[in-house]
C-alpha cells in the first residue's frame, strides 16, 4: 500500500493552495479540501491557483471558479490562450464541458502535524 499524498500543515496556511501530488490542495478558511490540479478549460495548474472570497477555487490563467466540496465549474473562463476579456459564446461551451467533466474531488484532513489527501 503506498503513502497517502500529504503537506505540512504549517505550509498551508488560510487561503493558500498547493501542489500535492496529482492534487490542488487548499485551505479555505480552516477547510482543507483536494480537488484534481488540471482546470477543465486549458490545463492551467489549479495548484497556482487562488480561493476567492466566495471559497471558489480561481484558476491561475483565465479565473474559471470552481466549488471545492463537488468539482463543478461555477464560473466558466474569462478568455483564451493569451487572450484575457469576454468570450460569451465560448464561455458557455466551456462551462457546459465542465458539468461532465468535474474536477475530482478527495477528502484533505489534518492528521497532526500534516493534512493528508484521502
């Protein structure tokens, strides 16, 4: 059986999110969480990503939010490849993608010292 991925907690302190393994771990407030690290858009690493003050995990490229407790896009891209504005039509195809194909989500829990991906 192989170790569990896991993080020191002391490294994720409120509203941060890291790299644990193939995982976006964060910290929401007290509220650890893990989802998978590849936005449903472009690929952007969710690990470099920010929590909004709604909890929403924001990806790093083109700011699609997701809820952390179920994976789903509630807020599709704001642009694409280098480009940064208003893509209605593309948005809503993004978003509809995204209802299929959710971020999976894990249980993050603090085991002592660590928070360790279940």
């Amino acid at each position: 059986m192989s170790e569990p991925d896991r993080i020191p907690a002391a490294d994720l302190p409120p509203g941060a999110v890291r790299r644990v393994g193939d995982w976006a771990v964060g910290n929401r407030d007290g509220e650890h969480f893990a989802v998978s690290r590849r936005c449903r858009h472009q690929l952007a690493d969710l690990a470099e990503g920010s929590i909004d003050a709604d909890g929403c995990l924001v990806c790093p490229w083109h700011q699609s939010r997701y809820d952390v407790r179920t994976g789903e896009m509630v807020a599709g891209p704001r642009g694409f490849l280098g480009y940064h504005g208003p893509t209605p039509g593309y948005t809503q195809f993004v978003r509809t993608y995204a209802r299929v194909l959710r971020l999976r989500v894990r249980r993050a829990v603090r085991r002592g010292e660590d928070v360790v991906v279940e």
